[in-house]
C-alpha cells in the first residue's frame, strides 16, 4: 500500500512538473510569435516616426527574416550541446532588450541593428522549445503538449495587433515597444526562476535512450546524423506548409475582394475565420496525434481536404458567407495537422538531436517567407487573384504526397529496425 501511494505521488508530481514545463514554454512561444508581429504592426507608425519609406521598412522585415533562417539550423546543434533551457532564456532576453531599445531609441539604424538582433532571439524559440518538451513531457501527452504549443503561437500573432495598437494610440510608439520588451523579459525571468524539471525517461518518452551531452566538438559524423533524406525532406515539407499557409493568409484578402468582388469587410473577415478555425482545429490536433501513431496520413487527408476546399474559392463565384465558411473550415484543417507535422519531426530526430532537427527543418518555414510573397504580389500585379488560391492547392497537394510519401518510408524503417 505505501509503494502505490509512494508511485502515485511520483506521478502526479511528474504531471504537475510536466504541466508546469508546458505552461512556461508555451508562453515564451506566444512571446516570439507576438514579437514576429511586433515591426508589421508597427510599420505605418514606424514610418512617421522614423521618416522613411515602406521600402526601408521593408529591408528591416527582410532582415529580420535573413537572419532567422541563417541562424536557426545553427542554433539548433548549439541547443543540443548546451542545453535548450540557458538558450532560450538568452533568446528571450535578447529579444526583449532589442525591443526595448528601439522604444528608447527611435532611429532607422537602430531599427536595421533591432531586426538582426531580434532575428538572431527567434532562430532560438523552435529548436529549444521543441527539446525541451520533447525531454520533458511524456509520450502519452507529448501531441497534445504539441498542441497546446503551437496554439499559444496562434494566440501570440493574434493579440499583437489590438494590443500593440492600443498601446500606440493612447500612449506612445515607443510604449508599445517597450512593452513588447518587457513582455519577453518577464517571460524570461519566469523560466529562469523554474525549478529544473526532471527529463522523463526515455522508456516515457519514445523508447530509446538519449546519449550523455558534453561529447566535445560537433564533427562531420554528428552533422551527418541528423542531416539525413528523412530530415531534409522535412525541410521541403515544412516549405510547402508556409507556402500554403502564406497563400491562406498573406494576400487572401485582396485575393477576395478583386476574383470575388466582396467588401474590404468580409475578406477580413474570412481571413479572421481562417485563424480562428486554425487555433480550434491545432487543440483537436493534439488529440487526433496522441491517439494515432499514422501522423503522415492525417497531414496528407488534413491537407488533401484543405486543398480541394481551395480549389472551390479558386474556381468557383462564391458568396461573402460561403467564402468565410470555406475559410474557416480550411483553417481547421490546417490547425489540425500541426501536432503531426511536429511528430513527424520528432520521429525522424535521433535520439538527443531534437533540437538541430527542429532547427534545420524550421529553415523551411523562412524559406517559404522568403518566396511565397514574392511570388503571390507577381501574381497579384499581373491580375490574377485566382491563381493565389491556385497556388495553394498546388503547395497543399504536394504537401499531402509528401505525407503519404513519409508514412510509408517510416513504417518500411520500422520493419527494417524489426519494431
């Protein structure tokens, strides 16, 4: 009878630390989210204040993304060496200053010196939060904590705007700034002051052992084990998925209003259900991934669905309430594959590499934030706001094809590893 208290107590301390673990890494994630927003918002008052052109503007937002994605695959070996925990507090710290900063020193140089500053903070956040819960949190839990996580990214994007605005309108430029600062600051605080969590055991986790860290330098063999055809494909998956989610999101409203001739109103607001539907669907997601083990499947039908449901906005003259219902729906969809996209990467990580997995496969996403406006505003000045849609069934396809293409060579793995 006292071992089972004794082992019942262990477990519930293991679920409160594993809760805890979640909770503080889901915040830093809303935090680097809500700093992603922090210049876009901005611009129009950055603009005044600073007295330059969208263009100048416009490298700044360049840099910030440059940086990000020569920074982020890096960071993730150095999450592995040393340590996601101490990274990411730096991340956060460094963030929140070069935020700060800027609200205390408005020039156009400081804002270039601001973007790669705050580029170099958000290559640290999916490398180290996606160690950290891989290490902390058990395998029973791991897609919901998934989940939950990205869901509090969702979250960040979405309160920046009202807030940073607010902030701007009855204060000042420079408020806004410094409370975007002192947001990170506090959340890096709070995860420095956490007590240390116990990693669960790798029998909890998926089943095999994590190598001792501290092995010295990273060599070619290291680099190679994780630079593998699974990983890179990844890489391309995780391209695709920007691309897709960029042709939903970036130019979906003036792609509306001039193929559908609906108002300025109700393209924002179908783009407003497509990231509601996109939060619902990410928590129905961690559900749908913790009970099935087929997570290239449920991406390829997820998206399989969402493109088909596209390719209605693009070839048919839909009405303002059929195209906010299509949004939103599409939105679902793409919500609810986001858990298994992540363990699709956390299955082709080795054992200890979480991190340069995360942060090589990351890349995809800057990738995709590099071309897709580009090739969206093209196809934009050359009248075609169909073909955005188009484009999106395209990315979406291939994306689903990819997915049943990485089920089937995971489960031949399986078969040649005898699990």
């Amino acid at each position: 009878m006292a071992s089972d208290t004794t082992q019942g107590l262990g477990r519930a301390a293991s679920a409160a630390s594993q809760t805890q673990t979640l909770v503080v890494i889901s915040a830093a994630h809303l935090i680097s989210h809500f700093h992603i927003m922090v210049l876009p918002v901005l611009l129009p008052l950055l603009k005044d204040s600073l007295g330059v052109g969208y263009f100048e503007l416009g490298l700044a937002l360049t840099t910030f993304n440059v940086v990000t994605g020569l920074t982020q695959a890096p960071m993730g070996f150095l999450v592995d060496r040393l340590g996601a925990r101490p990274i990411l507090i730096a991340g956060m710290t460094l963030g929140g200053l070069a935020f700060l900063s800027l609200g205390l020193v408005p020039s156009y140089a400081w804002l270039l010196v601001t973007a790669v500053l705050a580029g170099l903070a958000n290559c640290v956040y999916h490398p180290a939060d996606y160690s950290l819960l891989t290490d902390g949190i058990s395998e029973d839990r791991i897609g919901r904590a998934f989940s939950v996580h990205t869901f509090a990214g969702f979250v960040g994007g979405a309160i920046a705007p009202p807030i940073l605005l607010v902030l701007a309108a009855y204060g000042s430029l420079a408020s806004a700034l410094v409370f975007a600062g002192l947001a990170a600051l506090a959340t890096a605080l709070a995860l420095f002051l956490m007590p240390q969590a116990p990693a669960v055991a790798p029998g909890a986790r998926s089943g095999r052992a994590k190598p001792a860290a501290g092995q010295g330098k990273i060599g070619k063999s290291e680099i190679g084990s994780v630079v593998t055809p699974a990983v890179l494909g990844l890489t391309a998956f995780f391209s695709l998925l920007a691309l897709s989610h960029s042709a939903m999101y970036s130019f979906s409203v003036v792609a509306l209003i001039a193929a559908h001739g609906i108002t300025l109103v109700a393209a924002n607001a179908a783009l407003t259900a497509y990231l509601t539907g996109a939060a619902v669907g990410v928590l129905v997601g961690g559900s749908v991934a913790d009970s099935t083990r087929r997570h290239g499947d449920v991406a390829a039908i997820g998206f399989g669905l969402a493109a088909t449901i596209a390719l209605l906005i693009a070839t048919l003259t839909l009405s303002a309430p059929a195209l906010i219902v299509a949004m939103g729906l599409s939105g679902v969809l793409f919500g609810i594959i986001q858990p298994s996209r992540d363990m699709l990467v956390r299955r082709a990580a080795p054992p200890g590499a979480a991190g340069r997995v995360f942060g090589i496969v990351s890349t995809g996403f800057n990738i995709g934030g590099i071309f897709g406006p580009m090739l969206f505003g093209w196809l934009m000045d050359h009248g075609e706001p169909r073909w955005i849609f188009g484009a999106a069934v395209v990315f979406m396809s291939m994306t689903a094809v990819f997915g049943l293409f990485e089920e089937r060579r995971s489960r031949r793995r399986a078969a040649a590893a005898g699990q």
